[in-house]
C-alpha cells in the first residue's frame, strides 16, 4: 500500500451541453495538475458531483482519469454512496482499474453509532484485495457526522485504512496530528484557508479545490512548508487568499467550474440542483485570476 501524502487535486466532472463527460477537459486538467508535480488527483469527490452521477457515469469519469493520468501521479476516487453496496460496488470497481486511494465518507443521513460506522469500514476493508488504500473522509459541515479522534484511532487500525481527509477546525486535525505521531497514517485537511496552518502542524499535506485551478502555486506552498521556509509559504498564500475564498462564495462547484470554463477548459454548469455561478462571481474570479497572471 502506498504511503498517503502531498498535494491531491479535487478535480470537477466537466459536462457537455448533451450531459455527457467531456474527455479532452478531463485531459487538460489533468495534465496541468502532473505538469506541477502535484502527488494525486481526486476524482469524483464533492467537487466532482459524484452524488449526482449516475453508477455508470461515476465509473466512465474514474476510468478516463486513471487512463490519462497514466501511473504518472496517485489517483483517488470518491467511492461513498448512498447505502453500503453502492459503496462496495465502488470500491470493487476502483480498485480494479487501477485506483490508489478509495475515499469514503462517512455514512450520513440515517443516525448510526460508532459501532455502525466501524462496521461499515471494516466491510469496505474486506473487499479489498491488493494494495489500493481505503481513506477515511471526516466532513461533519455536511453529514452532520463528527468522528473524534479517538474513534480515528480505532479506525486506522483497520487493515487497508492509510490516511483520512480531515474536512473538521485546525484544533481537531492539530489534536489528530498529534494523537497519531509516529504512525504511517496520512493526514490532511479540505479547507484551502487552512491548508498552510495544517501542514505547518504537521498534516502530509492537503486536498482542494483550488490545487487543479493554481497547481504552480499550490506546490509552492507545500514544498516551502517541507523545506520549512514558512517566509515563502506565506508570501505565496497571502496572494492566494482572495481566490481560496471565492471558491467558497457560491455552493461547489459552480466557482471551479467557472474558473476553468474562464481558462478555456470547458466544464459546463453543475447539475441541479445545483446552479452555474452568477455573473457577479464569474467577473470576480476573472480580477484575481489576472492579478495572479493566469489570464
């Protein structure tokens, strides 16, 4: 199994008019993503809109990616669903094209208790036949669903767990980082605001939005935080601030799809329920996307 660690890309799901997955966008993306020396992409997580793709469509989105990407960075694919087959079948699926890491969220809506969601890993666990790790997703903004970090470290005791994506504040990753020390346990957080405190701390790293948008930058800060020239790290988040939180204005991924539909990368509107980004927001990415040069 692969160690878990670095800058992972959470990359859109562009659509064509017609609804159907655009290849050559998927090509491009990626590519600028490997052309920065970025360690992973994710596909088909929150950002990629895998609760609105179809079983099939989240399998033809998976497989492009591991065929253009080519064994020339990690990849992970979301493989949660919405009940405990769905995600099996997944988490089959992946790791028979060839995925790294099979990210799964925490099970949500219906209540459950830790013993539930222990069980519910351990079964994902042991369909797993080769090397491909099973990474925890902790998200509780969205699934209501808070794992503690005791309750982590039970879990990451379980065969093929590697790492967990801690989408929680900086205290609960700090405190994780912390409780977890020593151990070949990948730790990193969602939040692009808090992608330098994270790694500072400690973290191997971290997933976002914004890291297939500004992949140059992004590694940037990474590498200075590795080679502990916080200086740079800073300089170099400082001028991403603005666009961190434009990614968070509207509901994602409306304003990474806009970012890149504005590159030329075509990516198409999110499907309903979600909606496209407001003219104000697109006119808004355009400013900080010059100011950074991308334009």
């Amino acid at each position: 199994m692969k160690k878990f660690s670095g800058m992972y890309a959470a990359i859109p799901t562009p659509f064509a008019a017609d609804g159907s997955i655009i290849r050559e966008s998927f090509e491009k993306i990626c590519e600028r993503i490997i052309a920065a020396g970025m360690q992973g992409i994710l596909v088909c997580g929150s950002t990629g809109e895998y609760s609105a793709l179809t079983t099939e469509e989240r399998k033809t989105a998976m497989k492009m990616v591991v065929d253009i990407v080519g064994g020339r960075c990690n990849t992970m694919a979301s493989c949660a669903g919405h009940n405990q087959e769905e995600t099996l079948e997944m988490v089959k699926y992946a790791e028979s094209i060839g995925i790294d890491f099979a990210l799964v969220v925490t099970p949500y809506y219906l209540t459950t208790t830790e013993e539930g969601i222990y069980r519910y890993y351990k079964a994902i666990s042991d369909v797993i036949k080769g090397d491909m790790g099973l990474l925890l997703y902790n998200y509780p903004e969205v699934t209501t669903v808070k794992l503690s970090v005791e309750f982590i470290q039970k879990l990451a005791e379980i065969p093929h767990v590697a790492g967990i994506k801690d989408s929680d504040t900086l205290d609960h990753t700090s405190k994780l980082i912390g409780a977890m020390a020593g151990k070949e346990f990948g730790i990193v957080n969602g939040y692009e605001h808090l992608a330098i405190g994270t790694m500072v701390t400690g973290a191997a790293g971290t997933v976002g939005i914004i890291h297939g948008l500004c992949p140059e930058q992004m590694m940037a800060i990474y590498n200075a935080v590795q080679e502990n020239d916080i200086k740079t790290a800073m300089e170099v988040n400082d001028k991403m601030r603005a666009l961190y939180t434009l990614m968070e204005r509207e509901p994602v991924p409306a304003p990474i799809k806009a970012a890149f539909n504005i590159l030329g990368i075509p990516c198409g509107a999110p499907r309903l329920p979600l909606l496209p980004a407001s003219n104000e927001l697109e006119e808004e990415l355009k400013v900080e996307m010059e100011k950074l040069g991308m334009l």
